[in-house]
C-alpha cells in the first residue's frame, strides 16, 4: 500500500451504514487541506488531472483523498491497481467489470466498490448535515410538492435531517443508476417515500429513465448520521 500523505488519516474499513453490502469494499479517511503539500500527488502516485491541478487546496485533498480511498479497495477487491479518472461526464472512470462511487464532504472521503456481475449500480453521497434556516431556503429545490407536504407533518427538529436526507440519497440515486441508464435526471425526478430512524429509506422514480427504470420503479436505500455529516448509499443489486 502507498503510503498515505499527511493529510489524510489511515484508510478506515469500519462499515458505518446499517445494512452490510456483501461483496463489497468500502474505505473511508479524514482530510485536511492544510496539511496538503505540493509533491503529494507524485509521492502518492496519483496523477491530478488539469481540473485539479488549477484547483485550490480543498479541492485538491478531497480528491486526493477520494482517489487514495478508491485505489485501495480496488487493490483489495480484484488486486487491480488503479485510479479511477475523470470522465468527460465529471463521473469516475471504472474497470469495465466494476461499479464503484468516491464521495467526499467537510474533511471526510470514502469510496466502495464491488463487481457488477453482483452489483449492477452503486451510488454514494456524504453531505454536511444542513441548519434549519438552510433547509427551508432548499426545500424547495429539492423536493417535490408531495415531499415538501410530508416535510410540513414532522417537528420542526426533524424537517432539516429530511431534507439533507432527500438531496443525499438522490445524490446517492443519480450515481448508482446513472452509469445504467446513461442519461441525466433531476431533484424532481425522485421522491423519498419513507424513511426511518433506523436508517433504511425507500424512494420512487417520477419519470421514465429506460425500460427497465420507469416511472413508479421504486428502489431502496440506507443511511447514517455521524457527527455533522449524513452519509447515503443507494444499490442496485444484478
């Protein structure tokens, strides 16, 4: 294994979400742009596309970090070694025989992997736990009339996780279907149905992506809160 830069914390396999993935490899680390120096890159053996490269410090350890993640559970699923690249649609770039998903959010990166004659489609997305105030002013973009009705039933407390909840988990949505159905779908192309503390939630589609994922397809997925963050993992299983 390469040796990790300062700036990030030892590569954590600790599976955080409520339902394990069989088959599946998934890394986590902490980062810390400050702690970002300028031959990190090549001293990883990463190269940093041209995006990167003109990018600040944040940027640049979130995707460092990202990558480190996504490298070391591919070496550990399929002894592959390789870096996922930067596609034309700003999605990874994965081995033909794998789905994957990177995220990153405040200081924290993950990525997981597994085989898509197993898992057809896998999408995961980590966002700062928004603040009420924030919320209301993202509710609307984010989530359809009949969320939005849902959202006004629960206590006040309850409506900012909803809605970091509903944009993470579509985020987490686009990513594992996207790759399937190559073809671009919105906040409003989705709804959560229900969700619960326990960390399960279940979503349906509200427009035709392919013949396979219509309208009213409904898909699950899982969630945590840790801390600040909300990490959501949506998969399609073959």
């Amino acid at each position: 294994m390469t040796p990790l830069p300062a700036c990030c914390t030892p590569l954590d396999d600790h599976w955080p979400l409520p339902v394990p993935l069989p088959g599946t490899v998934f890394l986590s680390t902490r980062f810390d742009p400050a702690l970002l120096s300028p031959g990190d890159f090549q001293r990883c053996d990463v190269p940093p596309p041209a995006s990167i490269q003109r990018s600040v410090a944040k940027r640049q350890a979130e995707f460092l970090a990202g990558r480190l993640c996504a490298r070391e559970a591919l070496q550990r699923l399929d002894h592959l070694h390789c870096i996922p690249a930067i596609g034309e649609d700003r999605a990874p770039v994965w081995p033909g025989h794998i789905s994957g998903s990177i995220t990153h959010s405040t200081g924290h990166a993950a990525a997981i992997v597994g085989h898509k004659a197993q898992w057809h489609g896998l999408g995961m997305d980590l966002e700062h736990l928004l603040s009420p105030e924030r919320a209301d002013r993202l509710a609307g973009e984010i989530l359809t009339a009949d969320e939005l009705q849902r959202m006004a039933a629960l206590p006040r407390e309850q409506q900012a996780l909803l809605v970091t909840l509903t944009f993470s988990v579509k985020e987490s949505l686009f990513k594992a279907l996207y790759p399937i159905v190559h073809k671009r779908f919105y906040f409003e192309h989705a709804e959560v149905l229900e969700w619960s503390a326990a960390g399960r939630v279940r979503l349906r589609l509200l427009t035709d992506l392919s013949q396979e994922w219509g309208h009213g397809k409904e898909l699950e997925g899982q969630f945590v809160v840790q801390g600040e963050q909300l990490l959501s993992l949506v998969a399609i299983a073959m």
